[in-house]
C-alpha cells in the first residue's frame, strides 16, 4: 500500500507539473538621449574665445539608460558640412566653433551589449560670439514631401510644407523655389506661410524644391534643395484617360498593338498653344485644337506618357489597315455616327474605333476644310520649317500623305510611349 501511494505522487509529479517558458533576452538597446545645451533654437553666448573667429562650447546632455558611449554629430548650418563626429564615455564634450555661426547637433547612443543606437532630436542652435544681435534664420527645415519620396502620379498636385526658425523669432516671409531643374527657379516670392498647396506636377518627373527664409532686418537663409520624384502614370488602352495637366478626358483605341487617343487632341497650356476651329468654343468641344507645327515638336503638347507619333508610325498603322481591310482602310478610320462629316463620307466605318472627324486647318487667316476634311501632324520635319501629315477625305476611302509648312495649323492624335 505504502509503494502505491509513492508510485501515485510520482506520477502526479510527472504529468501534473508544466514547464516553465524561457525568459526572453534583456534588450539592452539604449534610450533616447536627451539634450541640454546649446539649447534648441537659440543664441550661444557662452563658451571660452580662443581667437576672433574661434570660440570653445561645451556640449551637455542626459545619460540615457543603456548607452554606453556617445557620438557628437555637428553641422554647420552655413555650409551645409558635418563636423568629424566625436565620440565619449561622458555626457559632456568640449569643442571649437566659428563664431557667428549656425549648426545644428544631435547624440547617438550606443552599447556594446547591443547592436541597436538610437539617434536624440536634433537641436539647431547659433554660436553668436559676444556683442553679436542679430541672427539671420536657421535653414528651412523641408518636411514635405520627403527627400527621393515618390508621388503618385495620380495625384496630379503636390502640397509642400516646411519649417522655420530663427533665434530673434523674427522670420516674416518665405521665397519658395520649384521645378524640373536642380537649381530650381523662384516660384513664389514673400509667402507667409510655412505651406504651399496644390502645385501641378506631372507624372515620370522628378522635381527640386528649396526655401529661403527672410527676417525683418534683411537676412535671409537657403534651405538645401530637395527632391522628389513623381510615378509614371497607368494607362490601360481601351480605358478612359485623363490628363493630368487639364482633366481633359479622352477615348482609348488599340490598334494593332498601338495604343492611339480616339480623339483629337484638346490641350490649350492656359491657351498659349494651339487655335479653335473659327475660334469657336462650341466647335472646339468636337475638333479638338489646331496646331502649328512648330507647337507639335517644341511645346510638349502631348500628354504624360503619350507622344506625337512620327511618320513612321503612322505609315506602319496605314500599311496594316490596307492589308487587312483593303481600299477603304480609310474608312475605317473616319466616324460614321456623327453629322460632323458632310456627304458622301466614303466608306465610313469606324471598326477600328479611332473616330476620325473632319477637323480642317487653319492657314494664313483662314479655316477651310472642316467638314471634309481630316488633316493630321505627325511629329517628322519635311524641309527646313515644315512637317508630314496624314489626311482623310469626305470623298475617299483612302488615306493621303503629305508635306507641309510649319504654317498649316492641323489636327493631333498621340499614340501612348
């Protein structure tokens, strides 16, 4: 009896008994430091002279739990050059500046029993030396949109915002600078605001940005330029598109593998390119606009992703309408649905969806041909100041070609890049 009793605790020990879960490993990633001086913002008047340009400042921070060792990392603000870090086992360090001088400093925390740092705020502050009075602002901090950030194209606007400071808080305008270029120009002179919204961007662009503070006495401050880069944007062909530029909404078209606008193109730049047919609103909601050839190869008509197409292109779409659909491979480009075409309209199909419509020209003056006629730049010079077109009649079911002079104002249809 005395054994069985023994075998029972035995066995309620073995099964009854639950193992205990590991402790998981410390983490001996160092806190966050924290700064102390050079304060945040402000004039540095302390500090031992050591020439006229030259004065020593003694850095100071907080120990922060489980760092071991501290890295100092000073920019000159004016330059826009960091300072060769230094590193501590102390919450203090002393170094040389220049005086009348901004920088900015931040810690970062290490420990040997960690592969982690951790990096404090980064404090800006300005080493003015004695008998100095007025600060010009710190550099702009950009804050949006981030520097290399993408935009979606879709988007359309971009919004940027950024922060200012100054030790004598007396920052009164901004000159904010922006565009395609990596010394962009000046987009807005004296803006009061720490934001600028809905600036146009373009997809499968990068833009540069940058600020300049200005204070009431007269000293300014650049911000370094920054940059952004702005998605390509999805075109699915046989989907509506919009561009970007204008929302203007046009029909897609595949045609033997090329993507086409099944509309003329309708793009005005705030009306600095291009001419309505008889200068007429009502007219140019069908024709689309007229351009000069000289607009088609130097003023970026086509949309984001789309191109004037050469001859070439257009004469490879020519040869594959004739082998598959014979003579009237015109007359499957031309619109049968519309009363825009006056009689007969030969062959007029439209199996191919391209919906060409007798939009006419503009020359010397004078509008002719709409109506009957369907003229078409492609993006190839003829001769020193001309170009090819292709043409559609209301009495042929063919399709023409020719050269013209850079006068002639016709019709635009772009093929997808």
């Amino acid at each position: 009896m005395k054994r069985g009793v023994i075998l029972l605790v035995l066995l309620l020990g073995m099964f009854g008994c639950k193992k205990n879960k590991p402790t998981p490993p410390r983490d001996y990633t160092p806190a966050k430091t924290a700064l102390i001086f050079p304060a945040k913002d402000e004039a540095c008047n302390t500090g031992t002279t050591i020439s006229d340009t030259k004065n020593t400042v003694i850095f100071r921070w907080n120990g922060a739990e489980n760092a071991e060792r501290y890295e100092l990392v000073i920019k000159n603000l004016a330059t826009g050059i960091y300072m060769v870090p230094l590193t501590t086992f102390n919450t203090q360090i002393e170094v040389t500046l220049t005086k009348n001088t901004p920088y900015s400093w931040y810690i970062t925390a290490t420990s040997s029993r960690s592969n982690n740092s951790t990096k404090s705020d980064v404090w800006k502050f300005y080493n003015s030396g004695p008998g100095f009075v007025s600060h010009a602002p710190f550099p702009t901090d950009l804050l949006a949109p981030a520097l290399k950030e993408i935009i979606p194209a879709a988007q359309g606007k971009i919004t940027l915002n950024w922060s200012g400071s100054d030790v004598d808080n007396d920052i009164v305008t901004y000159d904010v600078y922006f565009g395609t270029s990596n010394s962009p120009p000046l987009y807005k002179k004296d803006h009061n605001e720490s934001i600028l919204y809905n600036l146009s961007i373009l997809p499968s662009t990068t833009y540069y940005w940058k600020v300049v503070a200005k204070d009431s006495k007269g000293n300014t401050s650049d911000s370094e330029v920054s940059q952004f880069l702005v998605g390509d944007i999805q075109i699915i062909c046989g989907q509506p598109y919009t561009d970007p530029r204008d929302g203007i909404t046009y029909n897609t078209v595949n045609i033997n593998g090329g993507c086409w606008l099944g509309e003329n193109l309708k793009y005005t730049n705030n009306n600095t390119v291009g001419i309505n047919y008889g200068n007429s609103t009502a007219i140019y909601n069908d024709y689309g606009r007229l351009y000069s050839f000289n607009e088609v190869i130097n003023s970026n008509i086509a949309p984001p992703g789309w191109h004037v197409p050469t001859y070439s292109e257009v004469d490879n779409l020519s040869q594959y309408l004739f082998q598959r659909y014979g003579s009237n491979y015109g007359g499957t480009l031309k619109s049968n649905t519309s009363n825009l075409w006056a009689p007969p309209n030969s062959g007029a199909n439209n199996v191919t969806g391209f919906n060409a419509i007798p939009s006419g020209y503009y020359f010397n003056g004078i509008f002719d041909y709409g109506g009957y006629r369907f003229y078409m730049w492609t993006s190839t010079s003829q001769g020193l100041e001309g170009g090819q077109a292709f043409s559609l009649y209301t009495n042929s079911t063919g399709i023409s070609v020719g050269s013209y002079t850079g006068a002639f104002y016709f019709a635009v249809r772009c093929v997808k890049n």
